[in-house]
C-alpha cells in the first residue's frame, strides 16, 4: 500500500504541469498523432508508432493515460540507471523532485507528442551496450523492447541511436564494460536499432510504397537549407535550365523560415504539389547544392548546430492550437473529454512557464553540464562504468543539437527535452562514485528477483 501511495506520488510530480493546466500539454503535431490510427491518416511528416502506442492507452475517451504512462516508464528508466550504474535505486524520490523543479522533465513528460523519448533512449542505449550484465535476461529483453519502441516514436531518434551505438560501443572497455561483448553481444546491443529500422520502413513500404525509415525527410533538410541560403543560391545559379518546379522562388524571394514553407498552405511546397510530390526534386536540389557548395552546407549545419546548443527555454509551443489541435480532440473523442480539454489553461491562452523558473532550468542545464564532464573524467580514471552514462548524456546532447539544428532547425523545444538528462547523471554518478562499483547483477524492478537473474547474460 506505502509502496502503491509513493509510486501515484511520484507520478504526479513527474505530470505536475498537467495536473496544474487541468489537461495533459499538446502540442501542434499531438493533433497529428492523435488523429493518424482512428481515421486512418498516414502522415508523411512523423511516424505512425507514437500513434499506435497511444490508441490503446486513449482508448478514444480520454488521453490522461497516454502522459501516465510516459511517467511511468520515465520513473522506471530512471531506476533502472540508478540500479545499473549505482548499484542501488536509493534516492530516487528525491532525484525526481529535484528534476521536477530544477529542470523541464514534468513539461516533457507530460506532453502528448514524443519528444520525451529521447532522453531516455540515451539511459537505456548506455545500459545494453555498455552494461547488459546488470540486468538480468528477461529485463534485458525488456529494455531491448523498450529501445525500439523509443526509436520508432520520433524521426530525430533514428540517428541519434545509431550515433550512441557506436560511440558506446567503440568506447565500452575505457567506459568501464566488464567485457568484450563479442559479435553476439554487439549484435544484441544493435537488435533494438535495427528493428525500428525495419519496422519504420515496412510502414513506410505499406502506406507512401517507398522502403526507407524516413522518406520525406528530405524535404525538412531542402526547407532548412532554402531557408540559411545553399540551396537558394543553387536555384538561383540553375533556373530555369534545371527545370525545378522550385524555380519559382527564384522571382519570389528566398524563404525566411523553414516552419513558414513546411507548414503553410499557401508556401510555394504545397503551390508545387506538396511534400511527397517533391521529394524527388528535393534530392536534386540537395545534391546540385552539396556538389556546388559544401563550404556553404557545413558552415550552416554548424551554425544550426551552435544555435541548437543554446536554445533550451521551457515551454516551446504552450500556446492553444485551435486549428491543429483542438478541431481533432471535438471530432475524435466523448464530448466531456473536449469539455475537459476546452476548459484547461492552454486551450484559453492562460498557460505559460514563468520567466524564473525557465532561468533555473538553464542554470540547473549549464551546472549539470559541467558535473558531467568532471564526473565523466573521474568515473573514467576510476575505470567505473557510470562513465559510460555520462558519456551517453554528453553525447545525446551534442547528438540531438546537430541532429535537430543541422536538418530540421534550431527549436528550443528539441533541445529542452533532454536539458534535464546532463542534471540527473551526475548525481548518479556522485552516488556510483561514492559507494564504489557494486558487484553481482541488478535487478531494476521493484521486488524480488526474478528466477533468471543469477544467469549470465550473453556478455558475461
């Protein structure tokens, strides 16, 4: 019972901006993913999987069940880094209240699209390619599961899991790996990577008849480079001969924001045809603009980059969205459900982040940030494997800001979703540091060990 009580307490500060708003948060794409599974709508800008995982939470009533969940398995990848990487999962109620305050992780986790996924793919990339012997086999499958699952749910996550990958893999033995993983192993630690892979192409294969992971993402990377100006230059330079339909832009002027020409449905894309009918001019046009200037190309990519690094304020998007939103929850599910939705703070404008609390999540983002680095160089001399889950968040960091700035463009929501995870790992490592590196294997759920546990795992 003590235990049921502490669990719905933590739960509830990890969804406290919801509760406060009376809704869970949305966003512009939440009506999107609200919308894909019950009337049958494949959209060629986001996977259908955070979706899929949805419906059967929502259940078409209501999608308080969707932000309870996220919470949850934020709760439990927390305890599973503490188990894994500090041997014990003490602290872990007063962890999570610290994060929900000093940090952004409630507004993420309480929010109906899948930017909360990111951070937490990093903990459990560290886990199965750094530490698989902490765990158990059938916990160990559990988290495989879990990977796939977070890699499939947002496009951004996709290459950021291959970037840690093989990163943690390269490094394992100087992150403090028990052992060589061996082909199996390595193969084991890529299953989850491989799988989304799969399973995001055979979707893809299904609904647009195109086998990639990604088929229209092409057209984010042509908006973001019309938009910084290589691609621009290259119409400039080729029309009319090219024959581009784009060549339009020519007489109209560059774009002056990438969200403008991606979303507006008067923008010259969709005057063109839309997305899907211009993917293949897009590789064109990104192929004649990376042949023709790639000086340019990298210049802007790492100028995004930089940008992307600094911009984390709380709260991007917490506005109402009348159009995109709200048209999908009246359409879509019980009338006391659009009555609970019309009556929140957001839906009427009155939901915001107050200026000191996002200036204490960037000064939580930027200590936390420096504790990293020196618990990474500590845990390193220590040969200690919470190295690895420092490594993991520094990665995910620059990762996620190249990733994001580079090919979509610099939003302080994609950099504010995972701001929380470079605070939360050195005061795991502190804890890991202090008590020394635990022998014997973990088991992360609550209770007694599972009857597998004492098995070696395929790394052992």
């Amino acid at each position: 019972m003590l235990l049921a009580v502490l669990l719905a307490v933590l739960l509830a500060v990890l969804l406290w901006p919801a509760l406060l708003n009376g809704y869970p948060l949305v966003f512009s794409d939440s009506g999107t993913y609200l919308l894909q599974i019950p009337e049958r709508h494949l959209g060629w800008d986001r996977p259908v999987f955070y979706s899929l995982l949805m419906v059967p939470l929502h259940a078409m009533l209501t999608t308080w069940p969707v932000v309870v969940a996220q919470a949850a398995l934020t709760l439990y990848l927390l305890r599973v880094a503490l188990c894994v990487f500090a041997g014990s999962p003490r602290g872990l109620a007063a962890i999570v209240g610290v994060l929900a305050v000093a940090t952004g992780l409630p507004w993420v986790t309480a929010e109906l699209i899948p930017d909360f996924s990111t951070a937490l793919l990093a903990i459990v990339m560290c886990v199965l390619a750094v530490a698989p012997e902490r765990v158990g086999r059938r916990e160990h499958l559990g988290l495989a599961v879990v990977a796939a699952g977070l890699i499939s749910v947002h496009q951004s996550n996709l290459p950021l899991a291959g970037l840690l990958l093989a990163s943690l893999l390269l490094l394992r033995r100087p992150l403090g790996a028990a052992a060589a993983p061996g082909l199996r192993g390595v193969m084991l630690a890529a299953g989850p990577l491989l799988a989304a892979t799969l399973a995001l192409s055979a979707v893809n294969l299904i609904g647009h008849g195109r086998v990639s992971p990604a088929p229209y993402g092409n057209i984010f990377v042509l908006a973001r480079s019309l938009a910084d100006g290589p691609a621009m230059a290259t119409l400039r330079q080729d029309c009319p001969h090219a024959g581009w339909r784009l060549c339009l832009l020519v007489q109209e002027g560059q774009p002056t924001d990438a969200d403008l020409f991606l979303w507006r449905e008067d923008s010259a894309l969709y005057r063109v045809g839309g997305a899907v009918r211009e993917a293949p001019e897009a590789n064109a046009i990104l192929r004649a603009t990376l042949a023709e200037r790639p000086g340019a190309v990298l210049r802007a990519a790492l100028s995004n980059f930089l940008r992307q690094l600094g911009m984390v304020a709380t709260g991007d998007g917490l506005m109402a969205w009348p159009v995109t939103v709200t048209p999908v929850i009246h359409r879509d599910f019980p009338a006391a459900e659009a009555r609970r939705y019309d009556a929140a703070l957001q839906t009427r404008g009155r939901l915001a982040v107050p200026d000191w609390l996002k200036r204490l999540h960037a000064a939580a983002l930027l200590a936390g940030v420096a504790a990293t680095v020196i618990a990474f160089l500590l845990a390193l001399r220590r040969r200690h494997r919470v190295a690895a889950l420092c490594a993991g968040a520094l990665i995910c960091l620059l990762g996620n800001a190249a990733i994001t700035g580079a090919l979509s463009g610099p939003h302080d929501r994609y950099q504010s979703r995972i701001a929380w995870l470079p605070v939360f790992v050195p005061v795991v490592a502190g804890l890991a540091l202090r008590r020394g590196a635990p022998a014997g294997l973990v088991n992360p759920l609550p209770g007694p060990a599972s009857a597998d546990i004492a098995e070696p795992t395929a790394w052992s």
